[in-house]
C-alpha cells in the first residue's frame, strides 16, 4: 500500500512524456513497418489519436488497442508501409495525458526502392529464349488411362451397334399405295373428325412417298402448288387438293361431318390415289409393226 502511494506521488511530480519507436526504420516499398506510440509517466489511460487511414505520407494497416505497459506506461501499436521512396516524416500525433496535451519527437522513416541503386530507370531486358521443361511421369501416366478409357469406351459402343443391328430387323418396305389403303381400311367406322385427321395424314404421307416431296410437313396451298407441277392433269390436281381442305376444314375449322361424308371421302381418296398411280406410269410401248404375210 506505502509503494503504489508512493509511486502516485512519484508520477505526479512528474510530467507525461510521449515517443514514438520504428521497427524497422528503414524499409523496401510496400513492405509493413510497425509504429509503437509510447507514453510515459501517467497513471490513468491516455487518448492517442484519432487515427485515419493514413499517418502523414504513410498508409495505416492496422491500429491496434491502447494498453498497459508497465507502471505509469501505456503503448499504442499501428502497422504501416509507404509506397514513396525516401525518407518519410511522420508527424507528431495527437496525445492527451492527465488533461495535458503531449507532443512527440517527429519520426523519420526510411523507404528504398526494390531495384538497385543503380537502376532507377532500367531498360527494358530482351525476352529471356524459351526454357523447355521436361514432361513429368504422371503426365505420360494419366495419357495411356485416357487412352486406354477411350479405346475402351469405343470398343463398347461399337459392340452395342453390332447387336442392334442384329436385333433391328428392317421391315419390307410397303408400297405407298398399299400403305395408303391399309391406313384407310381401318377409318370407316370410327368417330368423323379423328377420321377426317387419319385421313389427311394418310394421303399426306402417300403424296410424300409417290411424289419425293416433304407433303406431311407442307400446307394445303404448298401441295397445290406441287401438283401443279407435276403431269397428273389439272382437275385431279384440284380433287385432291379440294379434298385435302376439306379434311383441314373439320380437323382445324372444327366443322362437323356426318359419317356418311368420311366414308365418301375414304372413297374419294382412294379413286385419287389410283388416279395417280395411273398417271405415274410409264407410257406404253408402241407395238412392233406386223409384217404383211
């Protein structure tokens, strides 16, 4: 108890002192330097700032607590660096101790620059010749798995290719008239506006198939125009064209047909159908010429 009296009174009939230490003193650009504010010969907490961002011509990283370093010392620590070469004055902080404001000795920090003394304003240097680097074994490792994955995955596939094709049976092919008539057999007595759809499919496709034309993918308009091309004769051009619309008529325009009315059309399309099969043929040879006997 005598001893932290005395001290007291030791601190009172002295004044608060301030300095600030550099560690290091000098440094290269950029590189961190730490700043340790020191105050000396008071018994209560000091004020030590406010900092900023920066301390004169030096950048502050980081600001560290004021804390206890002893009897009557406290200690601020801050991190700095510079990015000017030089020599760099940090100017006094602001200090308050026992009401009493305090200033420092002005700190003078050194800062180098990375490149030589010499060598300021260098030159530019001739690009360095390439260095081949040596290729590592895993390098030649992971290549032949690649590889051999590769080879192997091809070898799958192409073995599941050989028994499709071996499962895959191709069918005959149907002629298109007969795969005409065989889609139209079934239509008769089912709902109107499905057949007239069925329907229209059907004649679509054997027009496709009979003429090597895209007629499924074609609009009325564009088969029209198609026929007219072709040497089937202009009014069986129109029946087929006119027969075609009038499945579009109940398939797009939801007009209603009878039954009565699909299976004319049914029948319509097949006299179409081998009106155009007699159309396609090939005209007949004449016949040789009798000799007189």
């Amino acid at each position: 108890m005598t001893a932290a009296l005395l001290l007291a009174a030791l601190l009172a009939t002295q004044a608060p002192t301030v300095r600030v230490e550099l560690d290091p003193a000098a440094i290269t650009v950029g590189d961190p330097v730490t700043a340790l504010v020191v105050v000396e010969g008071t018994a209560a907490e000091p004020v030590i700032g406010p900092w900023s961002t920066s301390w004169g011509e030096a950048e502050i990283a980081e600001t560290g607590p004021v804390e206890p370093a002893g009897s009557g010392r406290w200690q601020q620590r801050l991190r700095l660096t510079a990015f000017r070469t030089g020599e760099l004055t940090l100017p006094p902080p602001e200090i308050v101790a026992d009401g009493v404001a305090l200033t420092a000795e002005p700190v003078i920090l050194t800062i180098r620059s990375v490149l030589p003394p010499d060598e300021e304003n260098p030159a530019p240097r001739p690009p360095a010749p390439p260095v081949p680097l040596p290729t590592p074994a895993a390098f030649w490792w992971l290549l032949a798995a690649l590889t051999a994955f590769t080879l192997a995955g091809v070898a799958l596939l192409a073995e599941r290719e050989r028994q499709r094709r071996r499962e895959v049976r191709p069918r005959p092919a149907v002629p298109p008239l007969a795969e005409l008539l065989a889609a139209l057999a079934p239509l008769g007595g089912g709902a109107s506006e499905a057949g007239h759809t069925a329907l229209s499919l059907a004649l679509r496709r054997y027009l496709g198939r009979r003429l090597d034309f895209p007629a499924a993918e074609s609009s009325t308009s564009e088969i029209g125009r198609w026929l007219a091309t072709q040497r089937l004769g202009r009014d069986l051009a129109r029946t087929t064209v006119q027969l075609l619309r009038d499945c579009d008529q109940v398939k797009f325009a939801r007009r209603p047909a009878t039954a009565a009315e699909l299976a004319s059309r049914l029948v319509l399309a097949q006299e179409v159908a081998g009106e155009i099969e007699a159309s396609l043929q090939p005209p007949a040879e004449p016949a040789a010429p009798q000799e007189a006997a």
